[in-house]
C-alpha cells in the first residue's frame, strides 16, 4: 500500500487508517457524523495526497486533451478550472477529474484508484501529438481546507494573495507557509467554501500542521475520506465506482455541464455516442431519503409497488439532512420529488421518497 | 487497526465464533451476542457510528452458520452469524432503540437473542484464550 506524505501525522493523530484506492488513508480521526458537522458549520482539513496529479505540456497539449477530455478544454479561460471526465469509444467513463489551463500547462487531477489507467490511457492516446505527460503525484502532496472558515484559516498563512480574490473554480499562485508560488485553487468536494493546496511534497507535513494551529480557533479539524464521501453525496457530486463507470454514463449521471457538443471542440472520445443518448436518455439519477432506520446502500434495489425499478449507487447517513440519504438510477417516468419509492433491503421494504439532487447547496462566493 | 491487545481479557464463560459473535449456555438455553471487537471494528469506539440493529423473529429455526440479522454502521454492514443450530425464544429488543449498550457492555447487557439449542455442545466453538489467540494472528 502506498503511504501519502501526511501518513504518519495521520497516525499521530490517531487516525483509523484503511486502504482506499491503493493508498493507506485515513477514513476518520473521530465519530464520522461529527466530522461532518464540523465542515458543515467550521472546518475541515484533509490529506487527499492519494490523488492522482498530472502536469501535460507541449504545443498540442489543449488539442490532445480535447480529444481524450468530455468538456472543452481550450475554452477554459486562463486560471480557471473545470470539470471533465475521460470516456471510451462507448461512452462511458474510464475517470473523472478536474482541468486547470494556465498558459503554458494543463494540470489534471484525477481519482486515486485510477491513476494508472488514466496515465496509460493519455499515454496510448498521446501519439502524434507534441505533448509531455508528468505524473506529478509523488512529488506533491494535495491538501484540502474545506468549510466557512477555511478562508480565514489560510489568509493567515498565505503571503501576496489575498485568497477573496480567487473565485469559485479559479485557481491563483502564492506564498503559503513561506512556500512561494503554492497553487491555491478554491475547489473541493465537500459543497462548501474551501481550497485545495498543491504542496512540494518535503513541506507537507508543516504545512498541514500549520493549517491545524491556525485553524484550531476556528474550530477546523482533521477530517477522514469516510466524512468526505457523506459531504460529497449531500452536495450531490459523483463518486467514481458509484454514480459513474464502464456502465454508467454522464449523460444518465446529470453531468452535462462536464461534457460539450460544441462543433468548434471537434471529435473526441465518446462523443458520437453521448451525443445520441442525450436526445434519447431512458434512465436518470435521482436523489432519494428514508426516514427508516437501514441506510441505502450501493446495489439495493428500488420497488414501485411489485415492479422492480431502479438501483441505489451511493447512500450514507446525512446529518445535514437528518436522514438517511442516497443516490440511484430509475427510468425517467420515475424520480419526481416527493413520489413515494420502496427501497429493497434484503427482502424487506423500507419506505423512501425522491428527492432533488442536491441534497444540500450553499450560495457560492 | 484496532488493537486487540489494549483489551482485558474476554469472559471465559462463553464460546467464540471466528465472524465475532459469543454464545453462552444459561440454563437450558444460549444468549448470542457480538464481541467487543465486532463492535470496535463497525463504530471504531463510537457508539454514535453505530444505526441500525436487525434482529430475527421469535420462533425462527436457525441452522449452525445461518444470518440472524444485521447490524449497521455509519459506513458498513455486517452480518449476524448464529454459531449453533436452535430455535429463537427471545430477542433483546431494546438494543435496537439503545444500540449503545452493545459499545458499553457486549458481554451481558449488549446480548441479541437467546436460543434454544439443538445440541448442547459447543466444543468446536473457540474459547476465550483462543478467540484472543485468533484476534492476535488477525492484527499482523
């Protein structure tokens, strides 16, 4: 298993430390519904050093990754980031990650599990084109301050930035820890305010224990990837493995924003495909609660009446919401908010209804 | 991880299961309960991490091995084994309001049903010592 930079202040902290896409990471330090408060109302910190970093240069490198990425990447406008994902032939995704288009890079940022094919995918489609693909993701670490108070936190260790300058998915460079020229970018996972931090590896534990001194009066915390699939599922972002894969598309999965048609783009990998099933889409993700006891899980199974209709993918306990929440895929006659839906759990019926994705939203800066 | 080995030693009035459950002979009948390490390792020591507690109907014939029912966490199912074939008497209903009791006291209060067994042997079954013998071997 591999070990972030940030493995043993894990440990010192006491961490229950679990393998998550080949990385030994921490999944909570305390009781996982509390981690999710304290983002919810102050802060959050978290190593998410396990993702996968990747840095392409090149002349070719925005026509290349036009052609690999579902959204349109030479639009992006300069310092601005925006959601994609990697697609075959078939449409459905190999991965989804984050573009940053500065001037003379692209820096992608992937999911952990799938690194390696993401590498060998942009590595095997790269031919022809004059690009450099680096896999930067030993060489830094990735930390993420997440929650109202994430801005306050790190103003005070950031130097000639002022941090309410960089807008919702932008990204800036400055001193941070007296690290200079720190990519800041405000992005996250969590539905809230926050920033995510790219950090030279050998600097990544002061700076984590940095951000913890100076956010502890704000009441920020150390938070693990079990808090962080429950923020990410009330804000209604996908999760790799659940919403999407090689069965489940981004049409379906309501990720439209991430994918462009536009003529200007050219071809790329998937799209004839997408582009059908968005004229002709049969199922949707919807959101659903129950104010049952069992929580939805991946793979149950969804009844109207006796006639099976649908799957959970994700599902979790919501204390923002105070229920239980979860993801799943139903024909487009069903999901209507409010509607009544039985939820199969080894043969016994909970009651649940739809819901509107997501399930939690707070204005944007 | 949790470490098995911070632990006092488990009641030596019961027999083991290698999926966590205990079983202990009272009477003409068995209590089934799961051990702390069970506990630990769905809440990891958060009793609040703890939801959801599914527990059998009284009367239900269960065979040695079979799921009884289920107990949830925060982030994980596991299954409820029954280490002995026997018929459901009693089920200790309370723990599915008050699932708190199972972090406090799994040994007694935290039981989940009682049983009337159809043998009364549970030889094969591990004891205290080698229930910790087996946690131990787990862990590296």
């Amino acid at each position: 298993m591999k070990k972030t930079p940030l493995h043993d202040a894990h440990e010192k902290l006491s961490a229950k430390m679990v393998e998550f896409g080949g990385w030994h990471m921490p999944v909570q330090y305390g009781p996982i519904l509390e981690e999710v408060v304290t983002v919810r109302t102050k802060a959050g910190l978290f190593d998410l050093s396990h993702m996968g970093r990747v840095r392409v240069t090149g002349a070719d490198r925005e026509r290349f990754l036009d052609k690999i990425c579902t959204n349109f990447v030479a639009k992006i406008p300069l310092g601005s980031i925006r959601y994609s994902l990697f697609c075959r032939a078939d449409g459905n995704p190999i991965d989804d990650l984050l573009v940053y288009r500065s001037e003379d890079e692209v820096f992608l940022v992937v999911n952990a599990s799938n690194t390696d094919v993401d590498l060998a995918w942009m590595r095997e489609h790269s031919k022809g084109f004059d690009v450099k693909i680096e896999d930067q993701t030993d060489a830094l670490a990735m930390i993420a301050l997440q929650g109202q108070a994430s801005q306050a936190t790190l103003q005070e260790l950031t130097r000639d930035l002022d941090l309410a300058s960089i807008g919702y998915y932008k990204f800036k460079y400055g001193t941070v820890s007296g690290i200079a020229d720190m990519r800041v970018s405000r992005t996250g996972y969590t539905g809230e305010d926050g920033f995510e931090l790219y950090v030279p590896k050998s600097e990544a534990v002061r700076v984590w224990n940095e951000c913890l001194a100076h956010g502890a009066k704000h009441g920020l915390k150390p938070i693990g990837l079990g808090a962080r699939d429950t923020l990410r599922l009330e804000a209604g972002m996908p999760l790799y493995g659940h919403e999407i894969d090689a069965t489940h598309n981004p049409i379906e999965a309501g990720l439209e924003f991430g994918v462009s048609f536009k003529p200007e783009k050219g071809d790329w990998i998937g799209r004839a495909p997408l582009e059908r099933l968005a004229q002709k889409k049969t199922r949707h993700l919807v959101g659903i609660k129950t104010a049952g006891p069992r929580v939805p899980r991946q793979g149950y199974e969804l009844y109207a009446g006796p006639e099976k209709i649908g799957y959970v993918v994700s599902g979790s306990v919501s204390p923002t919401v105070n229920s239980n929440i979860g993801t799943a895929y139903v024909p487009l006659a069903h999901g209507k908010p409010g509607d009544k839906v039985e939820i199969d759990i080894k043969d016994k019926r909970q009651p649940a209804e739809y819901c509107a994705l997501p399930f939690f939203s707070r204005t944007r800066k | 991880m949790a470490d098995t080995r911070s632990k006092t030693s488990r009641p030596d009035d019961r027999r083991y299961c290698e999926t966590h459950e205990w079983i202990k002979p009272d009477g003409d009948t068995m209590l089934i309960g799961i051990t702390d390490f069970a506990v630990v390792e769905l809440s990891n020591g958060n009793e609040g991490d703890l939801v959801y507690c599914d527990l059998p109907e009284v009367g239900r014939i269960l065979k040695a091995g079979e799921t009884f029912g289920e107990i949830e966490s925060v982030k994980a199912v596991a299954d409820l084994n029954c280490p002995v074939a026997g018929e459901v008497i009693e089920i200790n209903s309370s723990i599915e309001e008050h699932l708190e009791v199972l972090s406090k006291d799994p040994w007694k209060e935290g039981w989940l049903i009682r049983i009337r067994p159809d043998a009364k042997s549970l030889d094969k079954l591990m004891d205290a010592k080698a229930y910790e013998k087996f946690l131990a071997e787990k862990a590296h």
